[in-house]
C-alpha cells in the first residue's frame, strides 16, 4: 500500500514536472522531483520496496524524458543505493542532514553521469559548467525543503492507517 | 526453549525469503536494465509506459493551457475595456469619415450622370442647384439657384438624365421656381412612343402621372415607354416620361385611364438641367427679340 501510494505520488511528480514545467521559464531552471523522492525513499523505505520504487520511476522517466534509454533509472538506482548504504545505522539519517545530503548526493551524481557520458557518449557531451551544475543543486535543495514536508506527512498518514487497521484486524480473528 | 528454536527459525527463513527476494529484484532489475540500456531499442515495455504516461500529461498539459487561457484572457478583458473606449471613438470617427464618402462618391455618381446627360443633349443646359422644395400635392414646386442673370426664363423647361422634370413658372434675379411635371396642375402632351399614340399627361403628385385621351381601342400595355410629344412647342419631341404601370379600361367611356410612373425620382431631385433653346422660340412667340 505504502509503495504502491508513492508509486502513485512519483507518477504524479513526472507528469507534474513534465507537463507543467515547460510553462515555466528556462532561466530558472527546473528542480528533479524524482531525485528528490527517491533520495527520500532512500531514507523511508526498506530495499526491496525502494529498489522497485526506484527503477520504475526512472523507467518511467527515462521513457517520457531520456535520450538513451537505460541512463535514468541506473542513476535513480544508483543514487538510491548509495543513499541507502550511507543512511542506514548512520547518524547521517537524521533530519538535520538529509536535506544537505540530497544535495550533495545529486550533485555527485551530476558529476559521475557526466564522466560515464563522457566515457560513452563523448561526442553528445554538453561542457561542463560548474556555475550551472551548482544552480542546479541548489534549485533541488530548495526544492527538497517543502517536498521533504509533503512526503513526511503523506508517509505518516499512511503509516497511521496501516497502524489503525493491524489491531483491528488482530480483534477480528 | 523449543519456542525459541521455533522463532529463531521462523526468522532465519523469513531473512533468507527476504535477501531471496532482493537478489531476485535486483536480477530482474538488473536484466531490465542491461536490456533498455545495451538494447536501447524502445520497446514494448517502453511503448506501454509512454502510452500510460501520454494521457497523464496531455490532461495536465489541457488544464494548465486551459487555466493560463482563462488567466491571459481575464488580464486581457482589462486592457480590452481602454481599447475598446479607444476603438469606440475611432470607429465613430471613421464612420463620420465614411459617410462623408459615401455621400461624396453619390454626389459624384450623380453629377457624372448630369455631366453625360448634359455633353449627350444637343444644346446646351444650364445646371441648376435644387435649393428648396414645396412638396404639398398641389404645388409641387422646387427652387434652383439660377434666374434671370443666367438666361433664365418662365417657360423653360427643366430637364433630368431620367428625363422631364418640369417647366419654370417663376423667375427670380438669382432663383426660379419649376413646376414638377408630377404636379396635378401640370398637363404634358405626351405619347406612347411604340405607336405613337397621343394622350396628356397629368400629374398626380407622389404617384406620379395619368395618361388621359387615350381612346379604348389604343393597344396599350403595361411597361410602355411615354415619351413627349412635342406638340405645344414647349418641351421637345421625345423626351422621357415615364413608363405605363397600370392600365385601367372602365365600362363607360371611350377612354382608358393609365397611370404612368416617372422616370425621375422628385423627391431626390439635387440638380436640374434647364434647357436655354426654347428661349428663342418663347422670346419670338412672345414677339420680342433677343438682343443678348
């Protein structure tokens, strides 16, 4: 339920930043929201949940938005693995650090996807420029605050729901 | 104790279920993912996807273009109102422009008509200006801006493109009256040019003339021209009339009565052409001589 709710949620970011993105001006670039709920579900979710979780949206996205098929999800995957690796029994979980984490994480990511494009796809390859991969990360680091909020709440809710209904079930047998 | 063998157990499994599971995720993932990538062919899974997707963000894409159309016109009705006002005052601006126009271009289409009449006649006319009208039925007279200083003298008669208008009764210095033909004291010589039968036109004011004296047996049809006789000296032989709209043939009588409508139009009447030649012969009946 929980997964298949945020399968839902993740859904709804692609199409919203998809759809709805391009009414917006390109100067001020446009945040990931799928990084950011799966650095999320990095934190929240357990692996197999997340994995799946994961790889789909990046399918999903790669689908709707990549140029060379396969690129997305292995970053989501590898972004959610490397998240979940550092985050679990770590102090770095906390709150306090999952925000700047985020950040730090896409930014690494943008840098390592940008050297295996380089070693694959040289020639497609944009210069790299600090000042915009910076923006970038900052634009998904603002962005991470109020989303963080929203998938907190949402994953709390439906924990309650889930927590309300085990007892009575328990009572009816 | 063997419960907690049992739960040890019970744990044990559930662990190797689970890390079972995860190798199995990650195999499929992994396989997914080996084949999109070294693939890169879009395939099935990629066609169904975007067809999942597609409807999802054409729905989107619809109500957010739909919302900002609603906004960008709400924005707009704000502006239109000043442009409207603006384009009010234009508009009443070119229409006043227009109807200058307009009426610019009929004078002009009338005059060329006058003018052609005018360079057509034999003689030479004297244009004259309708000033003023007296429309009662009984006198029905017009004014033109031309007497006695332009030659002008009672008897004339006033002509149209269409033909007959009337003849001057009245001469002023500068104005002179014209009674219409179309006036019931006005009495014509008149006859119906396809046989040339003779009958006198009377006018009867807005409805125009009656042919009377034309006797019964007259072949006569509705559509036939009238044209002047010419008898009288007054008016020349042939000019226009009007055209036979209504043939009446009484019981008693010898006579038909015919109702003749004009060719001139009295109530739009602007200019009228008057015919200075039959001066001559009106000053010679008159037993004076011209000395101009």
């Amino acid at each position: 339920m929980l997964f298949f709710l945020f399968w839902l949620l993740g859904v709804g970011l692609i199409v919203f930043q998809t759809a709805l993105f391009q009414f917006l001006p390109q100067s001020i670039g446009r945040p990931d929201f799928i990084f950011i709920l799966i650095a999320f579900a990095a934190y929240r979710f357990a692996w197999i949940p997340g994995i799946v979780l994961a790889f789909s949206l990046g399918w999903i996205m790669d689908v709707v938005g990549g140029i060379h098929l396969g690129f997305y999800p292995l970053m989501c995957l590898l972004s959610f693995t490397a998240l979940k690796i550092l985050t679990t029994k770590s102090p770095v979980k906390e709150s306090t650090y999952q925000i700047p984490l985020v950040g730090l994480s896409y930014f690494l990511v943008q840098m390592l996807f940008y050297f295996l494009y380089s070693l694959a796809l040289p020639e497609e390859l944009p210069e790299w420029v600090w000042g915009e991969a910076l923006q970038r990360t900052v634009l998904v680091v603002i962005s991470a605050i109020p989303l963080f909020l929203l998938f907190n709440s949402f994953y709390e809710i439906i924990q309650k729901r889930r927590s309300r209904v085990k007892p009575l079930r328990r009572r009816s047998r | 104790m063997r419960k907690n063998t049992k739960a040890i157990r019970r744990k044990s499994i559930f662990s190797a279920v689970r890390v079972i599971l995860l190798v199995m995720t990650l195999l499929v993932v992994g396989l997914l993912l080996l084949v999109s990538t070294v693939g890169g062919r879009f395939g099935t899974a990629h066609q169904l996807t975007l067809d999942f997707i597609g409807p999802l963000q054409s729905g989107v894409t619809r109500t957010v273009s739909g919302l900002s159309s609603i906004k960008d016109d709400y924005i707009a009705l704000w502006n239109i109102r000043a442009e409207n006002k603006r384009l009010h005052v234009l508009v009443d601006k070119y229409l006043k422009e227009l109807g200058e126009y307009r009426e610019g271009y009929s004078t002009y289409l009338y005059l060329e008509k006058i003018l052609e009449f005018k360079n057509k006649s034999k003689f030479e006319l004297i244009s004259a200006r309708v000033v003023g009208k007296e429309p009662t039925y009984w006198y029905q007279t017009i004014i033109v801006d031309r007497g006695k200083k332009d030659d002008i003298l009672e008897g004339m008669i006033a002509l149209a493109p269409g033909g007959v208008v009337g003849q001057v009764i009245h001469v002023g210095e500068h104005y002179s009256k014209i009674l219409l033909a179309n006036a019931p004291s006005s009495a014509i010589d008149a006859l119906i040019q396809k046989n040339r039968t003779r009958g006198i036109l009377k006018g009867v004011g807005e409805k125009g003339y009656v042919l009377n004296y034309v006797l019964k047996n007259a072949e006569v049809s509705v559509g036939d021209q009238i044209v002047t006789a010419g008898i009288g000296g007054v008016f020349p032989a042939g000019v226009p009339l009007g055209r036979v709209s209504k043939i009446l043939k009484k019981r008693r009588g010898m006579f038909q009565e015919i109702e003749v409508q004009p060719y001139i139009d009295f109530q739009k009447l602007e200019f009228v052409l008057i015919d200075p030649t039959d001066r001559q012969k009106i000053l010679y009946s008159m037993g004076l001589s011209s000395k101009r």
